[in-house]
C-alpha cells in the first residue's frame, strides 16, 4: 500500500538555524497538509497545500514558515529562523480529491531546537 | 475558538472488554468527523470519516457512531485485544470547503492481556 515518507526522522538543530523538513506524499494525492504536536498537546493544523500553492494555513504559520513543492514529488516545511518553541513532532499528510477524504499522515520528524 | 474534546483521556481494560470513548464538538458549521488510531512510534491511521446525523460505521471490532445535532460521536471497540492499545484521535472538519482538521487531545487506551 502507498505510503506518505518523511525525512528526517529526528532533527536537531541550534535556535536561529533554518531547518527543512521533506515529506513525499502518495503520488496520486492532490492535497498536502503539515501538522505539528508539540509534546502533551494537542495536534496542530499548521497549513494545507493544493495546485501548488498554499489553500489555507493557521496563525501559527507566520513569515518563518514556508512549503514548497520543488518538484513534483517532494514537499517541504521550511522554518526559516528556528525557536525553541517549535520543537514538536511535525506530521506531513496527504489526501485525495474528495472533500472528506481521510488523511494520509506519514510517520513524522521529531524537530528539536535547542 | 473551536475545541474538540475527547474523554476519558486514558483508560485501561482487561483482553475482551468492550469499551467506549466520547468526542464532543461544537455541532454548527459541522462537515465531516474524522477517527484515527496513532500507535507509538507509527503514522495516525485513519479509521472513519463520517458526515450524516446518525451515521455509524464499522471495521472488524470497531465501530462509531455520530450524533451532529448535539455535536458528539462514540467510538466502540468490542472484545478488546492487546493490539487495540493506541490513542484514538478525533478531528472535526468543518464547513466552507477547506480541508483543515481541529483535533482532540486523544483517547490513550491501554489493554492488558
């Protein structure tokens, strides 16, 4: 069964370094999600990616987020200056067509700023 | 602001139990209710989505239901087995044609063999 792939698993980086998180959705999906959860709260809608530009995204995805879809296959979360108050476990998700078609989440990158 | 509960936040039962979990949400604008299962260490994997006031739905010994006048869905797991041991994650998708997803904290269930 297709499956939604996230790399890295873990990272690590310095608070104020850029970091880019890399997703490959299932090929045949034409919407693309980033979700977070920070540790003991709830899961976090961050932004949702369709016809290669951003369909909606939440006040947390301020000017230090950005995706991109460089390529037809990948997507990327990039944070641009990071803080330690994004430290989470960042979900890349995909789905169909069809307006209330389950998503498809990958197995996540735990970011950690230190 | 739109908040999605879930209760209990944990429970523990034996192998074989049955047992039920609550979702509650704000039941205007509504469009879809979403389940999902996350195992530790996995990807959440969905279970149902379900749009209509009194829909039920089944998978082997899972099953929910939805009530969207009083804005509440239950999730039932018959005959509970270790690998049932997961949080189930509830997420309301509201009206106005966008995809986003308002989560609850979860259900951790726990199931001793």
């Amino acid at each position: 069964e297709p499956e939604v792939t996230q790399t890295p698993s873990h990272q690590v980086t310095q608070m104020g370094q850029e970091v880019i998180l890399r997703c490959v959705p299932i090929s045949n999906h034409l919407y693309f999600y980033w979700y977070r959860q920070i540790l003991g709260q709830k899961v976090e809608f961050l932004v949702s990616f369709y016809n290669n530009e951003i369909s909606e995204k939440s006040e947390i995805f301020d000017d230090q987020f950005s995706v991109e879809r460089p390529d037809g296959s990948n997507f990327t979360l990039k944070i641009r200056s990071t803080k330690l108050e994004d430290s989470a476990m960042y979900f890349c998700a995909s789905s169909n067509d069809s307006p209330n078609s389950p998503l498809h989440f990958g197995n996540g990158t735990r970011l950690t700023v230190t | 602001i739109l908040n999605v509960e879930q209760s209990p936040q944990s429970l523990h039962v034996q192998e074989g139990d049955s047992t039920n979990f609550t979702c509650s949400f704000p039941s205007s604008n509504f469009y879809a209710l979403h389940w999902y299962r996350w195992e530790t260490a996995k990807s959440p994997e969905a279970l149902f989505v379900m749009t209509l006031n009194g829909d039920e739905k089944k998978k082997g010994r899972i099953s929910a239901t939805l009530n969207t006048k009083e804005g509440y869905s239950y999730l039932y797991i018959k005959g509970s087995q270790p690998e049932d041991s997961a949080t189930y994650l509830c997420a309301l998708q509201n009206a106005g044609n966008n995809r986003k997803l308002i989560w609850g904290l979860g259900t951790s269930l726990a199931v001793n063999p």
